[in-house]
C-alpha cells in the first residue's frame, strides 16, 4: 500500500539522519579533544617563564595555533547542530 510505502521511505530517511548524526557525534568528540590540546599548547607557551623569548620564537606557532582553533570552533558549531537537528527529529519521531 501507499501508506507501507511511505512508512518506508520515512525509516530509510530516518536512517540516514541517525548514520550522519553519529559520525557527527565521534568528529565533534575528536574536535574537541584536538581543540582543548591546542588550547593547552597556545597558554603554555604564552605562560611560560621565557614568555619574551617564546614570543620572539613561538609567536608565529601560536598564531597559527589560534587560528586552527577559530577553524575547529566553527567545524565544532556546525557538527553540533548537525547532531541537534537529529535529536529534535528523533524526538518527533518518538524515538525509534
């Protein structure tokens, strides 16, 4: 029947939204790990005792450093929607 049909077409798609929320899930989890290892490098070096030195040194690595972290900051923010967008039609759907 029609109806059978849709029903189908429905979990088929549904399908896809969960497969696509999950791997959004594990690369926002890495993310953000990859993102708090920079943050820790970025204060190291800018709160190490050779601060001057560093700077001269490391003042480069650190902007790229800040840079990346601006990049993950947005990749985060668009897996975190991604994964959002499923929950709220999980819970539409009754959470099956």
């Amino acid at each position: 029947s029609q109806y059978s049909q849709l029903v189908n077409l429905e979990n088929q798609e549904f399908a896809k939204l969960k497969a696509n929320a999950e791997n959004a899930a594990q690369k926002l989890e890495e993310r953000q790990r990859l993102k708090a290892t920079l943050e820790d490098r970025i204060a190291k070096i800018e709160n190490s005792s050779g601060a001057k030195f560093f700077k001269g040194e490391y003042g480069g690595l650190v902007k790229e450093y800040k840079t990346l972290v601006k990049a993950l900051d947005e990749e985060i923010k668009s897996l975190s929607r991604t994964v959002e967008n499923y929950e709220a039609v999980e819970s539409l759907k009754g959470g099956n």
